[in-house]
C-alpha cells in the first residue's frame, strides 16, 4: 500500500481542525462568518466522528472541521482520526490543530487508509497528509506497512492462503531483509522430530510445514517469535459448526502477526537476532485425520492425549516452543489465535497475555497502552495445571470441563517451554468484526505493535 503521506512540500495543504465539546464553542468563534453560519446550517456540534467541509468563497475546501471526545472522557478513542481518509474528499491535507495524540493520529489516519483489493478493485481513498511536525514519520510508516501485510494475509481466503503460501510470504520478507529462510514439510516433520505439527495436519492434501526465518547479528540477544499457522480450521474430527468455520480463514492470524512483527523488527534494523517460527497446517477432515483420545508423543519427550480435535493449535505451537527454547533465547513470545474462551472474557478487541515475568509484564502493559494496541494481563494460575492431567499420558491438550479454557490454554503451552526461559503468550482474536476508525473490518494486526515497541526499547 503506497504511503499517506506527502512528502513533498504543500502550502495548500487543507488544514483540519480538531473539535471537541469543550472546545468547540472557541473554534467557532475563530471562523469567518459564513462559515460559523455554514457550520450552524448543518448542525455540526463536535460530536465525536463528525466531518464538515468548510467552503471558501470560491468553492474549494477552506479547511475541515473533525469532532473528537472531550480530553477527559473515559471513552475517549485515539484512533478517532483513522476514519478521515474515508470520509474526505481528494486531497492534501494537514492537522491544524493537535489533536489528543498527535502520533497516534497520524498512524490512525495510515491504518484508517487500508483497503483488501486482491480480489475486486477497491480503490484507495485519494487522500494524503502531511507529516505533522515532531512525529517520526518514518517509524509509522513502517508501522502502517507490516499491519498491511498482517491484514493481507488473514484476508486472503484459504483457497489462496494454505500452508505452502504462507510460507511463500515468509520467504519473499526473508528475501526482502536478507534473512536466513528454511523450511521442513510434510513426512520430513516426523523424521526431525516435529510429531505433533505432522499429526494436525497430515489429514490435509496440503502437506504442513515448519518454517524458520532467521535475521540479524549471531552476537546480539536472541528473540525468537512463533505464530500459530493453522490456515483453515475445520475443527478436525471434532467438527465446527458452520458458524464457528466461517471466518476460520484467520486461524492463521498469529503467524501473520509475527510476520509483521518481524518486518517491523527488520526494517528498524533491531539489535537482536530474530528467529520466526511458524508450524504450517490446514486442520482437514479426512480418513487419516488424528482423533479424540490419540495420543502422539512431541518433540520435548511429552506424550499428549487428544482430548479434542479443535485444540490443534496448541499441539503445533508445542512442537515449535519446544524447538525455540532448544536454543535458549533471551525472550519467547508467541502468539495465536487460540481460544473462544478469551474472547468470552475480554472480547474482540482486547487479547490477554501470559508470563510470569513481572518486568516483561508490566514493559507489555505500558506499551500496550502507550500504541493504543490494547492487552491485558492474565494469570497463568498454578491450581489448574492438575486439569491437563491424563490418565494414559503425560498431558491432555483439552481438558474437560470448559471452564478458563484461556488460561489451561497457556498452561498446556507453559509444559513445552524451559523454565528459565522469558516468555510471552498473546491469544489473540487477529479480527475485526465491525469496523472502527483505523480498524476496518477483517483481518486484524493484534499486539504486534505493543510488542515491537517494547523491543525498540530493549534493543534499539
């Protein structure tokens, strides 16, 4: 997607002014006549999401006026301006005024740009801003380019986006940065030890696949990122409902978000060594297909008990974790789109996070704030770890019982990670179910940001 922003110099850029309640009554008084006149005929009063184009005497736009919450509002939306783009006419424009948070603004209004066109012509709106004074463009920019990426793959149905061409994106971001690309497929994943990535997806005629990019300096501190691949998600066995498997296209969403974590890693050029996992599968229906009550070993020793067939994500990402931790990074993060339970809890909008380091959980929820990429923290609580218990082998990865389905979830990924390894776990939803200002509906770019600016701290 070609940058919002002009770079070229534009004195005639259209100002827009930012309006709130509280501070409406002051910027109307500061207009011309007609156009306090013009603003009182169509009603505009600063309502939050409210768009008036102010006419000079000559037709054109002298300048546009944009409602936002009052300061101190507790609904306040920073993402607010990200619905601009689609509402005003073809243009140059600036902010002439600040508004609550000018880079977060700026951002907004590039996310609030994007458009899914692969398959009709879906014209991007033709408008562009000027950078606002202070605000690193170049850093947003990279932003708004890895969510686009994030957002293009979820998108993608999975008759186009199965385990091979996922690992087609990875390689062509490999190739971009110069990074080390290498993959495992198929039967090749039992004979190097990746049991249970082979058993979620041997049912499918798209052979799985374990992919591994690998950037940066061998010297630096060790970040390894792994996304759960699943690129469609029958329910195995254990089948979905038709509505449960309609949007299952984004089952892929936690590669395609530490895809554009990596690339936002990359491109800023990081001082750590990057390594990306992604376990690649389509979970089918077929005569070979795994079953409930299989058990399969796993790559770290532990044998698992199927206790449900729609649990496959987990099984892919323990194989991965298992191998992350074989190197010992400095930190652990995966994330995937993992449970119905953790959208039960906070919804679409809010993915919780595990780990049991109070540093790195505190570092997450600041900056999770800080980008307006919300995360909230939740327990990895130690008196339900006996749930995963099974009778006939080491552990079951679906307990009965139905209760915190999030959390036994992380606790089932915590047994395949090394105890003195820094881990973070995200399940994320990667999906917008009703488009918001700089979200529009679809796939979703979730966490990705929060954690890229905690590792631009870290490793600058």
């Amino acid at each position: 997607m070609p940058s919002v922003f002009e770079t070229a110099p534009a004195p005639s850029a259209i100002p827009i002014t930012f309006a709130t309640k509280a501070t409406w009554d002051a910027i109307r008084a500061g207009l011309p006549a007609e156009n306090r006149q013009f603003a009182l005929a169509n009603g505009f009063a600063a309502k939050p999401g409210a768009c008036l184009t102010l006419p000079s005497a000559d037709g054109s736009i002298r300048q546009v006026l944009f409602g936002l919450e009052d300061e101190t509002g507790k609904s306040r939306d920073l993402f607010r301006p990200g619905a601009l783009p689609g509402l005003l006419p073809p243009g140059v424009y600036r902010f002439a005024n600040a508004p609550h948070d000018v880079r977060l603004a700026a951002l907004a209004f590039a996310l609030g740009s994007y458009r899914f066109s692969r398959y009709r012509k879906n014209d991007l709106p033709n408008v562009r801003l000027v950078p606002p004074d202070g605000v690193d463009i170049g850093d947003i920019t990279r932003i708004a380019e890895a969510t686009t990426l994030a957002r293009d793959l979820i998108n993608t149905p999975s008759n186009d986006m199965g385990p091979e061409e996922l690992a087609l994106a990875a390689a062509e971001l490999a190739r971009r940065f110069g990074a080390d690309f290498s993959t495992i497929v198929g039967d090749e994943l039992t004979r190097q030890n990746f049991p249970l990535i082979h058993a979620v997806g041997m049912a499918s005629s798209r052979a799985p696949r374990l992919i591994d990019l690998t950037w940066g300096d061998p010297g630096h501190p060790k970040v390894t990122l792994v996304g759960k691949g699943v690129c469609f998600d029958t329910g195995g066995l254990d089948l979905k409902p038709s509505s449960g498997m309609l949007i299952m296209k984004k089952d892929m969403g936690g590669a395609a978000n530490v895809l554009a974590l990596a690339q936002m890693v990359m491109d800023a050029k990081l001082k750590l060594r990057l390594r990306v996992l992604i376990p690649a599968v389509e979970n089918a229906v077929a005569g070979n297909a795994f079953r409930p009550l299989d058990i399969f070993p796993s790559r770290k020793g532990l044998t698992v008990e199927i206790g449900n067939t729609d649990a496959e994500g987990r099984l892919v990402l323990a194989d991965a974790l298992a191998l992350a931790c074989e190197e010992k990074p400095e930190l652990l993060i995966d994330m995937g789109t993992l449970t119905g339970a953790a959208r039960v809890a906070l919804g679409p909008d809010l993915p919780p996070f595990y780990t049991n380091d109070e540093t790195l959980a505190l570092d997450v929820a600041a900056h999770a704030k800080a980008e307006n990429d919300p995360m909230w923290r939740l327990p990895l609580w130690p008196a339900y770890d006996s749930w995963l218990d099974s009778k006939v082998a080491n552990i079951n990865n679906a307990p009965s019982g139905g209760f915190a389905g999030s959390i036994t979830c992380a606790l089932f990924l915590q047994r395949f990670v090394e105890d003195t390894t820094r881990w973070l776990h995200v399940d994320i939803y990667g999906w917008t179910p009703s488009a918001k200002p700089a979200r529009p509906e679809g796939g979703e770019c979730q966490a990705a940001r929060a954690i890229y600016k905690l590792l631009s701290q870290r490793y600058a």
